[in-house]
C-alpha cells in the first residue's frame, strides 16, 4: 500500500472513482475522490497528471476539488507514487 493511501478503503474508492471517470460519470468519479480524501487519500493538482483521470478534467467538481486541496496545503502527490 502506497503512503498517500493509507488505507485499502481510500485505495477502493480512488478505484470506483477511475472506473466512474472512465464511463463518463463525472459526477459519480468526483463523489468517488472525495470519499477517499476522507479516507485518507492524498488529493493534489497531481491527479490532473492521471491519465485515468483526464475524463474529469475541466469539470467543475473536480477543478474545486483539487483547488480545495490546494488551499488547504494536502500534500502534492499522487495514488501509486
């Protein structure tokens, strides 16, 4: 398990996540991601850098998501680094 997901749930919800963004649910893929900030996921500009995530990108949701994270200094990395 990597030390920015720091449990399997936060690792479970990151994954609904990318299969939402990947259906085309935004919606649903950003809901996905919030749950595992709570959970204890690293949220950062990074994951713009997650092809997996690049559906998501110029949403809404997700722009403030990660705007909130900024603001409120969660550190800069990513699932799987």
């Amino acid at each position: 398990m990597s030390p920015d997901c720091p449990s399997i749930k936060a690792e479970s919800a990151y994954d609904q996540a990318v299969l939402y963004a990947a259906e085309g649910k935004k919606a649903e893929a950003v809901s996905w991601l919030t749950n595992a900030a709570a959970d204890g996921m690293a949220i950062s500009d990074d994951l713009r850098a997650d092809p997996a995530l690049k559906p998501l990108h110029g949403d809404p949701a997700f722009e403030a998501l990660l705007a909130g994270a900024n603001a409120a200094g969660t550190p800069k990395e990513k699932p799987g680094s």
